[in-house]
C-alpha cells in the first residue's frame, strides 16, 4: 500500500518534472528566436537611417 503510493506520486513528479523542462527549453528557444529578430530589424533600422 505504501509503496503503490509512492510509486504514484514519484510517477507523477517524473511527469511535471519533465512538463517543466520542455517549458523551460520552450520559453529559451522562443526568447532566443525573439531576440533575434529584434535584433535584425535594429539592424535593419539603422542601415535606412544610415542611406538617408
């Protein structure tokens, strides 16, 4: 009885454990690809300043 809840209970700690790294690889993955397109459209930005 104790060991079937156990067992139910580090199941289900595996299962958030594992929901909370693909958010975390998620949300890096996505900042990551947020910042670069900031980035490329500062630089962008600053090419047409530059020609006028």
């Amino acid at each position: 009885m104790i060991v079937s809840s156990f067992l139910s209970y580090l199941i289900l700690f595996v299962i958030l454990v594992a929901i909370a790294v693909c958010g975390a690889m998620l949300g890096v993955k996505l900042a990551k690809r947020k910042n670069a397109k900031n980035a490329q459209q500062n630089t962008v930005a600053e090419d047409t300043t530059a020609q006028e």
